[in-house]
C-alpha cells in the first residue's frame, strides 16, 4: 500500500512540474518569435530597444497599477521580511563579486560587480513568475522589486560611475600626461576590453617646449582641422592628415610673413590666394576654439557626494515602475475596494485605461527579449561571461539559501517564490550603464542574455519542486539543498575557467638554433635604419610638430603628442 501511495504521489509530482514545465516552455515561446523576426530582419535590434523603453515606460507600469490595485493591500505582514531579505541577498551577491574582482582592472571591475547587483524583475522575471505561480509570484516579486529598484537605479549605477571615474583617473595619469612631458587635455574614447583610451574628437596638446597643438584628433592622431603654434612665435592653421600639415592651410612666420596654400607631409608645395586657404583656415579656428572648450571641460570640478546622491534619488522616485509602486500603495491602502481582492481600487475609468496595457506586458516584454538576444558570444569574452555567471549563480544561491532559512516550510510555495527571484539574471539597465559610463556594453549585453538562460533553468527547477511542497519537511533541507548547489555550480565555474583559459605557445625554430640566427638576420635589417633629424626650420626649435603621434595608447605612456620640433621622419638607407 505505501509503495503504490508513492507511486501515485510520484505521478501527480510529474504531471504537475509538467505542467509548470509547459507553462514556462509556451511563455518562453514568445522571446523565440522575437528573435526569430531580429534574424530574418523584420525587426531590428535598433527596435529592440525603442521596444524596451517602450516596456518599461509604459507596459510595465499598466502591469504593476493593474495587479497590485486588484490583489487587496500590497503591504502586509510579511512586508519588512521580504524587504529584509532582498536587501541581504544584494549584499551577498555584490559583496561576494566585490571580493573576488577587487583586483581587477576598474574598467573590468564596474561592469563584473554592477552586473551582479540587484536582480533583473520588471524586463523580465514577471511573465515567468506569473505564469509559475499566478498572482502570489507577482505580489512577491513587486514586493522584492521595491528595495531592488533602490539597489538598482543606486548602489548598481553608483558603482558603474565610479569605476568610470576611477578608469578615466588612471587612464589620465598614464596617458594624459607623457614620457617627454607634454600634457593632453580634451575628449577621449570609451575604454577598450583592455582599458586602453584614445584622444578622439577636440583637444589641446601642449608641449614641453611651449608649442600647442589645438583642433581635432582621431584615433590618437591629429587629424581633421587644428591649429599648432610655435613657443618662440608663429602659426598654422588648416588642415591636418597622419598627425602633421596636409591640405590647405595658413602658415604666419614670426616674421610677420606668410605661407598661404598647399601643405603634404608638413611642407609647403604649392602657393595659392589667400582666399582659396582661407576656408580652411577659419575650420581651423573653430576647431581650436571647440578644443579649448574641451580642455577646459575636462578640468571641470566633479560631482559632489550630495548632489550624486541628489541625482540617484531622483532618478529612483521618478523612475516610472517605482511610481506605479507608490500609487499602487496607496491606492491600497484604505478604502473599500483596497481590501477586496479582484476589485480595483483606482477609479473605473483610469483602471479600464490601463487594463489593456497591462494585459500587453507579457508578450511584449518576452518578444522584446527576442529581439535584443545575442546567442553568438566573442571568443575573447567567453571566458569572463563563464566566470561571471558561475560567480553570480553561486553566490545567488547562498543569498537563497539564506533567505528561505527564513520562512518555515509551512508557507508552501512562498520559499520557492523567494528563492526565484533571488536567482533572477543581470539587470537589463545595465547595458545601458555601460554604455554611458564608456564601460564595454557588448561584455555587459552578454552577461544579461546568458543570465537569462541561466535563471530560466533554475526558474523551472524550482517551479517543478514547488509543484507539491512538504510542509512537515525539515527547515533546514531546503537550504541545504541550495547550499550544495552552490558548490556544484562554483565547481562547474572553476572547470569552465581552466577548460578556456588561453594556450601559451612557444615558438621554435625551424632548424637547430633557428631562432638565434633569425634574430641575428633581424638585427642586421634593423641596423639600416636611422632616425635623422630634419633640415633646421625657420622658427628655430624645428620645422614643426610630430608626425608620429599615433604610437600614444591610452593606459599605456608614451609620446603620442611627439617631440616638439621633430618630425619624427625615417629614413632607410638604399632602395628598400
């Protein structure tokens, strides 16, 4: 009798994580369309993200008045337990991160350890809970979603601008500054995966010997229109290829005399009208005037703590979620129809109007996921998107581990509730951090997607589990259970990491000391060139600036303004 009462046991626990099982399959369905219209191009991921904003401006916060203003009060008593728990589970996952990646690189470090604090809710977790576990896992999760927007849209952006800072300070004293002491201020790059910064856009350089250089750059090399003057007196201004004279362009001699007309490779080859340079010179002249600008911005007094802080609150209460939130609470929070469940407690009108937009949510938000789905990762960045989600993921279930420790069994689905949401992906936001802190938004939109699929795979092990709970188990199992998870998933981290670590290679020669006498070769072909120092210019300190500015890599020092008065040519002996 008991082995057939287990069987039949086990056979409505099957039938019923099937069922949670399909639901989640038909509601993921959705983001499949989406990506299926990013791929044949009918949408494109341009739109995505006019899709997103529309989301989250919009959709979402019909979804949040409409549900939360039809489920009776949304404060209860379980309220500060919910909130507690979000709060601890955001400590322990971006404390847990902060520590393990304090010695990274600051570039790398903002995207690693914002990425991992706070939980991604209203873009995504939503339909899923919703379709798991009905009004109760919607009720949860806009409960969690109240400090976790907090978490968010503060502590998550505060540390993107940060590490910007802390970036571009570095990359400054490094790069802003050279080896032959002229000093770059103006506008740069975003970092690179390595963190290497680029002048780009307007800047002034100024010289060890006094001369300046003022207009525009690209890619660390003058280019575009500037205008570079000379310590000991004199000008040009006009056009700029390859980092010297090269165009049309004015030439004033600290004779008071002048050079209107043709400039290749920083000498004057043809003599034209005044006019016929004039255009130039004056492109010259603004961009000057737009570099000096940028200089001084770049000198600019930073924010202050408070008016950061100002800044962050704002964002947060005006943020459109969070004010469906506060509406929502207090449409609930008196009155008749607050404590009638099914019974909305806005006005009939305003209710009818969001009604429709909030049933539109679900899909809408699922498909935009499609769209904004990038399953190809780069090669490169393989390896930190592994590590990253096996750090988030484990240190996500020590937080739910923590937090069902809370909550006796006898609550039911509520542990399984909680420990979702806890386990939910990357903040959408996020991508959007990175982008305006100059941080590496492709990296950022890889940990986003891939957690996805991550927390898709834990949602549906966990809806199964919850299909029928026990209440007389042990308090205790459930973290148990979440804490030896926690180390499958770190072990799995620390196989992945070893399995795409890089390959060192050692290059041998092709015959027995092939390598010396290659070396040998290379160092006779290096003996044929010299660098000569040019013809004495009119000025007196040289003929004008480098020509080689390009060798100057952001974090990495070295001349990349040049040497006054070098043009850095060189010159090969012979033909070759």
């Amino acid at each position: 009798a008991r082995l057939r009462a287990l069987d039949r046991l086990r056979d409505v626990i099957a039938i019923m994580a099937d069922a949670v099982i399909f639901r989640v399959a038909a509601t993921a369905s959705y983001v499949a369309l989406g990506y299926l219209l990013q791929r044949v191009g009918a949408v494109k991921r341009d739109d995505g993200r006019v899709m997103l904003r529309f989301v989250v401006q919009v959709t979402l916060p019909a979804l949040l008045l409409h549900t939360l203003t039809h489920s009776g009060p949304l404060f209860g008593p379980g309220t500060p337990l919910v909130f507690l728990i979000a709060i601890l589970a955001s400590a322990i996952v971006a404390g847990g991160s902060y520590l393990l990646y304090r010695r990274r690189p600051s570039y790398e470090r903002g995207i690693l350890v914002g990425c991992a604090t706070g939980v991604n809710l209203g873009t995504f977790a939503y339909p899923f809970l919703e379709a798991v576990w009905g009004p109760e896992g919607l009720r949860l999760a806009a409960l969690y979603d109240i400090p976790n927007a907090l978490i968010v849209f503060g502590v998550a952006s505060a540390i993107f601008a940060t590490e910007e800072r802390n970036t571009r300070m570095e990359a400054k004293e490094r790069s802003g500054k050279h080896d032959d002491g002229g000093i770059y201020e103006g506008e740069w790059t975003g970092m690179d995966a390595q963190g290497n910064q680029y002048k780009q856009g307007v800047g002034v350089y100024t010289y060890p010997s006094g001369a300046s250089y003022e207009g525009q750059w690209n890619n660390n090399v003058k280019e575009g229109y500037g205008v570079y003057k000379w310590a000991k007196g004199g000008s040009y201004a006009g056009e700029w290829k390859r980092g010297t004279f090269n165009g049309l362009g004015l030439r004033f001699l600290r004779s008071g005399k002048f050079k209107s007309g043709r400039f290749e490779e920083g000498e004057f080859v043809e003599a034209m009208d005044m006019e016929k340079s004039d255009e130039a010179a004056s492109k010259a002249a603004d961009a000057a005037k737009e570099a000096r600008k940028a200089a001084e911005k770049s000198r600019g007094v930073q924010e202050t703590n408070a008016q950061a802080a100002a800044r962050i609150i704002a964002k947060t209460l005006t943020f459109p979620p969070m004010v469906a939130l506060i509406l929502a609470a207090v449409a609930t929070s008196g009155g008749a129809g607050a404590t009638a469940p099914g019974v909305s407690a806005l006005p009939e009108a305003i209710a009818s109007l969001i009604a429709p937009l909030a049933a539109a949510n679900r899909p809408l938000v699922l498909v935009t996921l499609g769209v904004l789905f990038q399953p190809l990762l780069p090669r490169l960045q393989m390896r930190v998107v592994a590590n990253f989600l096996a750090t988030k993921y484990s240190l996500s279930l020590v937080a739910a581990a923590a937090a069902t420790a809370f909550v006796p069994p006898s609550f039911g689905a509520i542990r399984f509730i909680l420990a979702a949401i806890v386990l939910m992906p990357v903040p959408s936001v996020c991508v959007q951090y990175a982008a305006e802190h100059d941080a590496d938004a492709v990296l950022a939109g890889c940990l986003a997607n891939y957690s996805q699929v991550a927390s898709l795979i834990f949602l549906c092990a966990l809806g199964a589990l919850s299909a029928s709970p026990d209440p007389s188990a042990a308090r205790w199992l459930m973290p148990a259970c979440l804490l030896g998870a926690a180390g499958a998933v770190a072990g799995l981290g620390f196989l992945a990491d070893r399995a795409l670590a890089p390959v060192k290679m050692v290059f041998k020669g092709n015959v027995p000391g092939g390598s010396r006498e290659q070396a040998a070769e290379l160092t006779k072909k290096l003996k044929k060139i010299e660098i000569s120092k040019p013809e004495p210019g009119e000025e007196g300190n040289g003929a004008g600036p480098t020509v080689a500015s390009a060798a100057g890599i952001g974090r990495r020092a070295s001349s990349a303004g040049g040497r006054g008065g070098w043009t850095g040519r060189i010159a090969r002996h012979g033909r070759g």
